[in-house]
C-alpha cells in the first residue's frame, strides 16, 4: 500500500519513530506487514480490540501494539525510539483512526471493483433494456420483455411487474413470470399486508423474507423471499411513484443482495420511462385530446432534462431548453462521474417535433447508460451512436453532438464533438476558444469520434454550449443574431453566476426576435467548476 506507506513515513519524518502496520486477510491465517518504515519483528501474542495499547520488547527495542478497528484484522505498531512512553501512547492514539480510515477506505475501493467485474453482465442487461425501450411502443410488450431479461440476470423464477392506475388507485400486474397476469387481482395502494403497496407508498426497496407480509393477491408470482423495487419517474422536482417491480423464487437459493437491489432500481427508472412514453401515445390516439397531448409531451420532455444541481458541489450549471414546438430535438445531459469528475452533453436531432422528440427521449436514455461505462467521450459518443443508429437510419436524421469531460482535480478537460458547432471555453481574460468538431454528426457516419485534451482553469474557465437555433435566431427584417453578440454576452457577464449568464442570454434573444416566432429549438447550458 503505497500511500499507506507514505503516511507512516511522514510519522516517522515528525516523530524519529519507527511505524509498521500488519494485517491477517484471513482469519486464523498468516499475519502479514502491510507497510512499514523499518524491520519490526512481529511478536507471537498480539492484543485484541479489548486489550487497548500493550507495550512489547522485540528484537529492536522496545515497542508499542495497538489494534486497529474495522472489518479486517489489523494492527499498529510504534517504535523503537528516543520518545517517553508518554509520547509514545499519545503519537499511538492519534494514528489508530487514521490507519483505521485508511484501511476501511482501500477495503471500500477493493469491494467496488470486484463488484464491477462480477457486474458484467449486468452492464450489458442495461444495453438490452434501452434497446428494448427505443424499440417498443407497447407498455405490456416492452415489461414482458425486460422482466424476462431481469429473471434471467439475478436467476428469478417468478416476477411480476405492477402498475398504478390513478383512476381507482390499484397496482395491476402487466406483466408477471411465472404466473398468468390475467389471473391476478390489482392490489389497493393502501392494502396493509402487501409489500408491493407498501413499497409503492414509501417509494423505497423492500427485502421481505418467506414468512413476512404473506398477500394472497400476490401469492401467484411469490415463492418464498420477495425483493420489492419501486418505478419512479424522475423530475427535477423529485420522484414519482409509477408501479413496482418485484422478484423472487431465485434458483441459486441464495438471498437477493444489495447489488441486485441496485441493478432492479435502475432498470426500474427505465421502465418508469416505458411507462410514460406508453401514457403518451395512448393519449395522442385520441384526436380530441390532441392539445393535452402536446403539453403532456413537453412536460415529459422537459423532466428527462436534469436539474444542475446534481453535479453539485464538483460544478455549477445553468441550462435552459425552449422547442420551437411543444416538444423538439435539443437536449442536454449531466452526469457526476466521481474523483471530482462532471460530464455535460448537449446535442441537436435534425429537425424538430414529435419525431425528433422520440429520438431525443431514446438518446437521453442511452446516454445515461454509456456515460457511466466509460471515462472517454470519444467512446461514449460512439457507443451511443451504436444504440440509436436504426432509428437515425429509419427516421434520416442525424445527432449533432458534443460531450465534455471536466477533471476539476487534475486541470484538464476531455471532449469529442460530432458536428456541433457552438461548443466554447471561456477563459479568465475573456477569450473564446472553439471547441472544433472532430466528427461528422451521428448518423450522417459511422467515424469513430475522437477524444481531445486541453487544460482547464477551476473557478475561472466557463464550459459555453448553445445550439443552433440561438445563433440563427431571426428580427422582425429577418437578420440573424449570429454567434458574436451571445458570446459577447456571455463575456460581460462571465463574473455572475452560470444561472445569471444564461438568463442575460436569453434575454438577449427575446431583446433581439422580439414577437417573431421561434424557427429552431433554443438550447444554452453554461458550467462552471
């Protein structure tokens, strides 16, 4: 352990004390030096959690042993040196929390990465799951399909998929493995005894296990233990509870663990977007609803957009979306993607409307997935491309894309840019440097996109993205805005906050176009970290 190493070389730097740490990894196994400034003997009887500090005379001298707590046996040693027996209890106190938070935090990294590599094949159920998603309309067909993916992955013989239907305030079964959904009975939200209820109601995961909450509504698709998952529909308001997502009978016997737990949760936000595309197109089947159609559809669109406060505290982001229609083709995307790390999308599908909508909703959902698979946005970008190709190919249209990776720790910022052209930096001095398209657009193709690295100034630097309905913006003559006068804008107002900035933009445009109609969707995200 490297820098374990280094902490105790800088004690012994402060102190003139000798330092070690030994571990077992293996209860009853060899005891080993996990790091070490110096050859410390390891004695034969070593205390206990219970037994405090103990004074040991080894081979080079006289030494004090303590136990580290934690989940992993370990010990610290102090000595020999010139210290008083004082000092040296004292020096013994201060660095057992600091080797226990060590120890505790490189145990964490460990388990996170075997996880990941014994999640592999959960990673590509989530590929399946968006494909599936992109691909149908039907609510029933789509939960048929993803619940026998689900079983498959965490080995489930019997689950079901439940529905809220707000008209009577029942959970009905869409889909179900295992049993026939047409012999089962909906179940009232505020039933007492159902665990689908009650975790619907709480909005939290629930792990019963044979002999608790017994329902006979939902005995058909139960055997035993039942890992219960709520479909929440995410806003930048807060969640919305849509159905649950239940499994159980698992053929290895073994009890459903906190990584399922987690995968179910995230597939579960994708079936809550199945969920509501489904409500949608229903709702447009009905000509004389059409009006509620439109605005539901521009509600919807605009909660898949994330707030900007989800990349807090790493950034700060200000973004604003306006389709020339009820719904449009723009998007944006932000994601934390850890070490101090945030990634910001923004993208333009060709034309605007309902078809661009649909495309925009299937690329918003695929971006989530592969933003979080790979630190590279050259790679995100195609792997992107890779999900939504068929339907750019149906549809003919194409993705103007850029996504940019911001290092806050490290100074430096990573991007690819697939055909969009008003992606800047904005730099302390006001300088406006153009982040270049390295990439034609998505779909027009099939170039893999190229990943750039430049420097970035923390608290100076200002990530500016705009599509091209903000440059091409019309007066009552007919004139375009252009480019200069926003980044013009934006450079007086650099010193406010990104919320700030991006108000003053779009109150430029509205200075500018007055009552001329929009041509184009407006996109504008500015970040700051």
């Amino acid at each position: 352990m490297t820098d374990l190493t280094a902490v105790l070389s800088a004690y012994r730097a402060a102190t003139q004390c000798e330092a070690a740490v030994w571990t077992q990894p293996v209860p009853d196994g060899k005891i080993v030096v996990e790091a070490s400034t110096g050859d410390v003997t390891i004695p034969a009887d070593l205390p206990t959690g219970a037994q405090g500090i103990r004074s040991v005379d080894s081979a080079v001298g006289h030494v004090l042993v303590s136990a580290v707590p934690g989940p992993r046996r370990a010990w610290l040693v102090l000595g020999p040196c010139a210290a008083p027996q004082a000092d040296l209890e004292s020096y013994m106190r201060f660095m057992v929390p600091v080797v226990a938070q060590y120890l505790q935090s490189a145990l964490e990294v460990e388990h996170a990465a075997n996880e990941l590599a014994e999640r592999y094949e959960e990673i590509n159920l989530l590929y399946t799951i968006s494909e599936i998603l992109g691909r149908t309309v039907s609510l029933e067909e789509a939960a048929r399909t993803i619940l026998t993916e689900i079983s498959e992955t965490v080995g489930a013989r019997r689950a079901s998929i439940l529905v809220h239907d707000p008209s009577n305030d029942t959970l009905g079964v869409v889909a179900a493995l295992g049993a026939d959904p047409s012999q089962t009975s909906s179940i009232a939200v505020q039933d007492p005894c159902s665990v689908s209820a009650r975790v619907f109601r709480t909005q939290h995961p629930l792990l019963v296990e044979g002999d608790q909450m017994l329902c006979p509504a939902e005995a058909p698709y139960r055997r035993g233990s039942m890992l219960s998952v709520p479909i929440m529909w995410t806003t930048p308001r807060g969640g919305e509870p849509l159905g649950v997502v239940n499994l159980s009978d698992r053929r290895s016997t073994q009890p459903f663990t906190a990584g399922d737990q987690k995968l179910i949760a995230a597939i579960a936000t994708q079936i809550g977007t199945a969920i509501q595309n489904a409500r949608l197109v229903r709702a447009s089947l009905t000509q004389e609803r059409l009006l509620y159609e439109m605005e539901l559809a521009h509600d919807l669109q605009m909660k898949l957009l994330p707030a900007g406060h989800i990349v807090s505290p790493d950034a700060v982001v200000a973004a604003r979306v306006m389709p020339a229609e009820s719904v449009g083709g723009d998007f944006y995307n932000l994601f934390r993607l850890g070490e101090r790390r945030v990634g910001a999308m923004i993208g333009d599908v060709s034309g605007h409307g309902y078809q661009a909508a649909l495309i925009m909703a299937l690329t918003m959902s695929a971006s989530a997935i592969h933003a979080q698979t790979t630190a590279d946005p050259g790679e995100t970008l195609h792997a992107l491309f890779s999900t939504v190709r068929d339907e750019l190919a149906t549809t003919e249209m194409f993705i103007s894309a850029f996504y940019g990776v911001v290092d806050r720790t490290r100074g430096e910022m990573l991007y690819a840019n697939t055909g969009h052209p008003h992606a800047f930096v904005v730099g302390a001095d006001g300088n406006c440097e153009r982040l270049k398209a390295n990439a034609p657009p998505l779909g027009m193709a099939v170039e893999h996109p190229a990943t750039t690295r430049r420097s970035w100034d923390p608290d100076n630097d200002l990530l500016v993205l705009f599509t091209d309905g903000i440059a091409d913006a019309r007066n009552r003559e007919g004139k375009r805005l252009d480019e200069d006068p926003v980044l013009d804008c934006v450079r007086a107002n650099r010193a406010e906050s990104p919320a700030k900035i991006v108000e003053r933009v779009f109150q430029l445009l509205d200075d500018y176009t007055g009552d001329v109609p929009r041509r184009d969707d407006l996109t504008l995200v500015v970040l700051k970290s």
